[in-house]
C-alpha cells in the first residue's frame, strides 16, 4: 500500500466522530439499502414489487373478503393491481393521526397484521411490502372503494404528492394501485409476463375460488390469462404432474384446522418418475429452503408407510424403508396458515414455527393412515414403489461405497482426462466440460492452466431421467463428472466441498451439442440441484459465424448479428471482400481461437443457468427426457419455429 493511501486512511479515521453517523429517517432507508428488502435491483428484485402488492390483496382473500385480483402491465413499466376487498381503510390510525391508508403506504412494519384483528393470518408478515413499493417508485396512485367513495392518494419515492381526497363515488369495495419503479434504482423496468403469470398461477391454486386475471396492454405484447381452480392444491398436484403417468388415478387430499391454524396436503405418486418434487407454502408464501411444516410431513410419511408396510406383511423383521424410498416418485403440496408466522428473513424462505412440525405430522399420521385403510389397493402400489426404491437405493449406495473405497486406494485420484487448474480457492476456479475430444484437446491447449481446469465428454451420456441413482453411480461417462466436481451427488451432495464455482458447459452449437447440454442439465437438476440453485452452472456460448478480410478476423455469437457486422468490415466502400464461413463445431477452432472466442474472460460469452420455475423445469425436464412419447411430440411441434442454427 502506498503512503499516500495510508495517510489518506489514517486522516479519515482521525476525523471520525457523531457527525459521520447517519440516521435514515422514514423511507430513506429503503432507496438506500434495496437489496435488504426486495432480495435485488434487477429483475427479480421488480417483480418482487408486484408480488408485494398483490400479497396484500390476497390477504383479504385470506381474511375471505377477496375473490378477484387483477394485474394490468402497462406500457413504460407501469403496473396496477385491482381488488374487491374491503378497502384499506382510511379513517384516522390513532397512533400517527393520520389516515391508515397514508400509514400503510409511508410507514415501515405498518399494517393490519400485527394482531390488530385486522387479519388472522397473513402473508406480508413484516408490513412492509407497501411502503416499500412506494419508495421504490417513481410514481405509485392508491384508490381506495369504501363507504360509497373513492379516496385517492399520490406518491413520489415514498413522498406525498397528494393528500387523501374524495375524487368519486362507487357501488363497490376494494383497493387499486398503480406504480411505476424508479428507473433510477432498478436495471431495468421491463416486466416478464411468464414469470409474472407462474406467480400468479401458483396464488390461484393456493387459494381455492379465486380469480386471479393477468394482463399484458404493452404493444406488440399483448396478453391476457384469467386464473380460478376450485380444486385449489389438488388441481395444483394434477397441473405439476399432467405430463407424467400417475401411479394412483386420485390426488390424496388431507387437511385439518386447529384454532387458528390449517394444514391442508394434497399428494400424487407417479410410476414413471425417480425424483420427488415437493412444494411447501406458509400463508401463501413459497417456502422453498422448507421448515417445520416439510419436516413434519416428511417424518409423518416415513413413518405411515413403514407402519402399513409391517400391516400388511410386505415388511419383514428389521426391514425399514428410508424417507427417500418412501418419497420417490411423488408430487406433493403442502400449505399451512396460521397466526404470527416465523420466517428466515425477508425473504420468507424458511418457516420457523416449532408447532406447525406437529401439526402437519399429526394430520398425516391419522388421515393418511386412515386413507391406506380405505384404500390397500393405492397403499400396496405406493409401498411396491417404495420398496423398489428402497433394492435400488442399496444397490446404488453399494456401487457409492465401492467407488469411495477405490477412490481411497487409489489415493482419490481425479479422472484421467481432467487437465486441472494450480489454482485451489474454489471461488477462483472454473471447469469446462467439453463435448468431444477434440475440443477437449484444443480447450486444454487455449486454456488459462491457473484457473481453467477441462473435463472432455465423450460419448452418449446416461439420461438420468429414466434412471435411478443405482444407474448412475459408476456410470463411465457420469463418473468423471461427479468426481471432478468434488461434491457428490443426491443426499449426499455437499456443496462445501465443491472443487469449481464456476461449472461451464461448452457444446457445438447443433443438435448433438443441445442434447449433450440437455443430459447435463437434466443430471445436473436431478441430482446436484444446488449446483443450479447455487448459480454456478453457465453455458458457454461459442461463436457461429468466422468473418475473414485478409489477415483481419472477426467471430459473430449469432446470425442476427451477422450482415451488420460483414457490412461492417467490407469498408466504408463497401468493395471489401469478406470471407463468410459457418463455425461447425468447437474441434475445428485452433486453441487460440477457442481461448479469444469462448475461454478469455475478457471477451467471452457465459450465460449462467437460474432456476426461476422449478414447476415448469420440472416439466420440461419430464417431457424431453421422461418416458412418455406424446408429451414431448406436441412440445416439439409447438416450439420448433423458435428452433435456429441447428445443424446449419
């Protein structure tokens, strides 16, 4: 460091006293700090701004005031949400003196769910899902329906721009808010229609009966989805599961109420499928790090099917089934609701309430029990799949053992065609899998050795969708995969122990290169989820096109970019001839061209792979990969107009 930082340092220390701290007052705090309440300024972070408000119109469909709620995205990112409720009231809240409605709006931790008998349960536990949409905006209009008028108030980035006033008359109830997010705090204000609609799909089977309407008036982009599933959760398990095959015909519906508590589960096993695929909510929110509410239901159903297995005599002497036995295959929902819910974070990832762990086991211990009784014919099929599972999970947890034993003997050598990196921080680290040899040499040439490791693939790979965890334990060509990584697979991925954070997928750009990223993907899903969770699985994009002028070269990522950039290089004349060629695949770019065009950090390409649908991956995984024919022809008949570059 130099003296001249130093001093710098030490001056700034010298001087610190009371008049460097700052106190953020009101909403300030908000446009300050984002992040610590909506997750981010980019896209999730926007539409995170509408689910806060339509959290709160649900609500009082919660409170059974709230039947319809509609989302309009306007044009220049504008949103207004709608709803028949009750009307945010706007009589005078006694501690503030000011309107309720000017509370809910400006104040942080304000609401109607703080005990206040406003709400028995409720989602925006925190009561800062409004004020925060307020400051975050450049604009946001309220309009209240109540008593017979219409009260309108205005904001700009959490300031009132107009007070509460009378602008009408109306014959109805319920709450209107427009918004626009502040183009200076967020990336960008452009709304994705499919992430907002999964949304709001997945609150309308939640919430039985009501209607859920999305629309999209931006030009070019127009849209309209209106959503009502009386079935609530059953339908909810029938959606996930439309493209596989049930192994029962009937979703298992159990549900119970405890003073102010429910617990409803709606469960579907499926023949054909390995994985299970488990959703858990705690008053509408998608608990997806799970809580006290999975881990009842998980304990619970071990525990029936072990009992019923010994009932039956299809269990003998010490015979257990694991809970993973006991979950392979199903489809489950669980949604619980309840007072003075206890979330990790703001976020609400996690439910924490010690009570709900009881509850939910208690209402599937009794319930389910009595459903196998009344129906042995579904209980004996769910128990056959179990015990299948269970001969296989042996055998895989065998062929496990063997390769830890040989891999200890073996002083847990890495695989032979690995070219590591020096580098050993995992957080400065990065692994291509290649498809192909030849790549794999020419990526092995062209890489940066201090922190590139490649791992060539070669071959057809195991499609691990039609495969239990006993077929891919010592598959040849999924071995190398998951030893290099480091961090195991299934139960036992630990993802501490993970060897790269950076997982690079680097196929041709043709048929053969998408199926090969296809059953990465697909193992990767199915088996190292937190790889894809943990954002560390990207895709490399190699270039399509090479344009030659002379000894002057230029590579173009895809077609659209193609006639502009040639047009570019012929000169100003125009007379330049410029040599056009198709990139065929990665085994026939020399080492430094594969390094300039899709390895240097400087100038490559890499999309990071997110999971924002887990229910429609799941999907998609099962009709490209799963058993079923039919699924997958009328996928590929619907989308094979978006189809490009393929085998040029």
């Amino acid at each position: 460091m130099s003296t001249e930082n130093t001093n710098s340092i030490n001056d700034v220390n010298d001087e610190y006293d009371a008049s460097h701290i700052q106190v953020l007052e009101g909403l300030e705090a908000v446009r300050k700090r984002p992040g610590m309440y909506i997750g981010s300024t980019s896209t999730s972070g926007l539409h995170h701004l509408v689910y806060e408000i339509v959290d709160n119109a649900i609500d009082e469909t919660l409170a059974g005031a709230c039947d319809e709620i509609t989302v309009t995205i306007e044009k220049e990112g504008i949103i207004t949400v709608t709803d028949n409720g009750r009307g945010i009231p706007i009589d005078v809240q006694e501690q503030t003196g000011t309107s309720a409605l000017e509370v809910v709006f400006t104040v942080l931790h304000a609401g109607g769910k703080f005990g206040g008998g406003g709400y028995k349960v409720a989602g925006g536990l925190h009561g800062v899902g409004a004020s925060v949409v307020n400051a975050l905006s450049e604009w946001l209009v309220a309009r209240v329906h109540r008593n017979g008028q219409i009260y309108e108030m205005r904001f700009s980035r959490g300031d009132i721009t107009q007070e509460l006033t009378v602008v009408g008359t109306t014959d109805k109830s319920g709450t209107e808010v427009t918004f626009k997010p502040d183009k200076d705090i967020f990336d960008d204000l452009n709304f994705n229609y499919e992430i907002l609609r999964t949304r709001m799909r997945e609150q309308a089977f939640l919430n039985g009966g009501l209607r859920i309407t999305i629309c999209d008036r931006r030009g070019g982009q127009e849209a309209q989805d209106s959503m009502c599933y009386e079935g609530g959760i059953i339908e909810f398990v029938g959606y996930i599961n439309r493209s596989k095959t049930p192994l029962h015909d009937n979703v298992i519906y159990l549900h119970d109420e405890r003073e102010d508590s429910t617990a409803q589960v709606a469960l579907q096993y499926c023949g054909d499928v390995y994985n299970e695929f488990l959703l858990s909510f705690a008053n509408n929110i998608n608990t997806g790090e799970g809580g006290m509410h999975e881990t009842g239901f998980k304990a619970a159903l071990t525990r029936v099917l072990n009992d019923y297995g010994k009932k039956a005599n299809m269990l003998k002497g010490e015979d257990k089934l694991s809970g993973e036995d006991c979950r392979e295959g199903i489809t489950a929902v669980i949604s619980v609701r309840l007072m003075d819910a206890q979330f990790e974070g703001q976020t609400k990832s996690k439910l924490g309430n010690s009570e709900m762990r009881a509850f939910v086991d208690s209402l599937l211990s009794e319930k389910l029990t009595i459903y196998f009784e009344e129906n042995p014919a579904v209980a004996r099929a769910i128990l056959d799949k179990a015990l299948t599972a269970s001969r296989a999970r042996e055998a895989a947890r065998k062929a496990r053992d063997n390769i830890r034993r040989k891999n200890a003997l073996e002083g847990m050598s890495l695989p032979g065609k690995l070219a590591d990196c020096n580098e050993t921080d995992p957080a400065l680290t990065e692994i291509y899998i290649v498809e192909g040899d030849s790549a794999g040499g020419s990526a092995k040439g062209g890489r940066d050795s201090r922190f590139q490791a490649i791992l060539p693939l070669w071959g057809k790979m195991l499609n691990v969708e039609k495969a239990r965890a006993d077929k891919v334990y010592g598959n040849e060509k999924l071995a190398p995969v998951i030893t290099a990584l480091g961090a195991g697979i299934g139960e036992d991925f630990d993802e501490s122990k993970l060897r790269y954070h950076k997982v690079i997928i680097m196929a041709d750009a043709d048929v053969d290169g998408s199926h090969i990223r296809t059953l990465l993907l697909t193992f990767f899903f199915r088996f190292m989820r937190p790889l894809i969770d943990g954002g560390y699985v990207y895709a490399a994009q190699p270039p399509l096109f090479k344009l030659t002028r002379g000894k002057k070269v230029r590579w173009i990522l895809n077609e659209s970019e193609l006639d502009a950039a040639a047009e570019e290089m012929r000169g100003e004349d125009g007379k330049g001839k410029v040599e056009i060629s198709r990139n065929k695949g990665l085994g026939e770019m020399d080492a430094h061209e594969l390094w300039e065009t899709t390895m240097n950090p400087m100038t490559r390409v890499l999309k990071r792979l997110e999971l924002t649908d887990a229910i429609e991956a799941d999907e998609i995984f099962t009709v490209l990969m799963g058993e079923k024919v039919e699924p997958r022809k009328e996928y590929i008949e619907k989308y094979a107009k978006y189809a490009v570059n393929l085998d040029m």
